[in-house]
C-alpha cells in the first residue's frame, strides 16, 4: 500500500514536471484603459519616473520601501532602484522614450527572485483622452514555469496593473 501511493507520488510529481516543461518560453502580460487626459499629460507621469512613482502600485504598497534615482530625471537613462521587506529589490530604466506615444523600460529583479523584463507603456490618442497600455513581457525559465502551473502570470500581476492604471487615471484626470 505504501509503496503504491510512493509510486503515485512520484508519478505525480513528474507529471507536474513534465507539464511545466511544455509552459512557453516567455510570456506577456498587459492591461489597457483609457483616460480623460491628452498623451502628453499622461506621458509626463510615466516619462518622469519621480511621478511615475507617484501612481506606480508597487511603490504604493509597501511605503518604508527605499527608492534611489539614477541618471536624467526624465527619459532614456533614467533610472530608480527599491528595496524594501514586502516588494524585494531591483532597478527600473527607461531605454525608449517617444513623446505622447511611448515609454518603454528595463525592469530587474533582484529579490526575492531574479528576472529582467521589458515594460511598454504605449499611449493612443482616442478622443479628446488617451487609450494607454501597460504591457510587460519577459523570459519564463522553468522555475517560473513550474510557478504558472499554480498560478499564472496574468492573475498574479493583473490585478496590480488594473490598480496601477486606475492611479494613473486619477493622476492624469486630475492635473
């Protein structure tokens, strides 16, 4: 009896296993929204990574976090670290700036787990607003494959960016 259920075990084991290694190589996860606000207003908070700061729902999260910025205030080269018990460490950097239509950014984790993504954030005017997606897209090494099994990308993240763009959304219609 015991060694049966030491055969299920394992064979359960490897299933999950086996599954996870047929999971995608990389993912991508985004959200979209649309606010009363020109692109430029709207690229401003995101383009400027102290205002970025000010909507982002991780640096929310957790407020005794550390934040250090590096580089030109606004733009390509500019750059913030965290650290904090809650959100871990890491370092964000802006590679791509397109006035009103893009701000595009390195993000590192450095713990609890490490990872590099790429993050978009494509603005289109619509109306007299801005239809904005937050996109970000990565690497899935098995580790993080093995994790999706469980629990996906999509539901783990989701839920922050709908957050982060409602405080976007608030940011922008309110200046």
């Amino acid at each position: 009896m015991l060694k049966t259920l030491l055969i299920i075990v394992v064979l359960a084991v490897l299933g999950v296993l086996g599954f996870a290694a047929t999971r995608p190589d990389s993912f991508v996860l985004q959200r979209s929204t649309t606010i009363a606000a020109p692109p430029e207003r709207v690229f401003g908070l995101i383009n400027d990574l102290h205002g970025f700061n000010t909507w982002n729902p991780w640096a929310l999260k957790d407020p005794t976090t550390r934040l250090s910025y590096e580089g030109p205030d606004s733009g390509p080269g500019a750059a913030y670290r965290w650290t904090g018990e809650k959100l871990g460490s890491g370092r964000m950097q802006i590679i791509e700036s397109v006035p009103g239509r893009l701000v595009a950014a390195r993000l590192e984790f450095r713990a609890p787990m490490e990872a590099t993504n790429r993050v978009d954030f494509t603005l289109q005017p619509e109306g007299s607003g801005t239809r904005i997606t937050w996109a970000m897209s990565g690497a899935m090494p098995f580790v993080s494959k093995l994790m999706s099994v469980f629990v996906s990308m999509d539901k783990m993240v989701g839920p922050d960016f709908e957050a982060g763009l409602a405080n976007l959304k608030a940011a922008a219609e309110k200046s």
